[in-house]
C-alpha cells in the first residue's frame, strides 16, 4: 500500500465536493431531482 501524509477524507466529503456542489443540489432537494419521490406519511413503512 502506498503510504501517503494526506488525512483521510469521508465518503459525504467527496459526495458534496464533486457532485452536489458542482450541480448545486441541497440535501432536501437532491432525492427529488434525481427522480426519487416519497409522500411523508403518519404510518411507519418501508419505501
């Protein structure tokens, strides 16, 4: 294994770096634009 000095980075890091802040996605509204759709219920279901 290559030994590096850099810290190590979290997968939510890369997540936010290159992708959500380049399409200038927010956390509430990235599951819509990317397609995923769930209706907020009183009853405990699995989606």
């Amino acid at each position: 294994m290559l030994m590096t000095k850099r810290k190590p980075v979290s997968v939510s890091e890369i997540l936010v770096e290159e992708f959500m802040k380049p399409m200038e996605l927010t956390q509430a509204g990235s599951p819509t634009r990317v397609g995923f759709f769930c209706a907020l219920s009183g009853q405990n279901e699995n989606v």
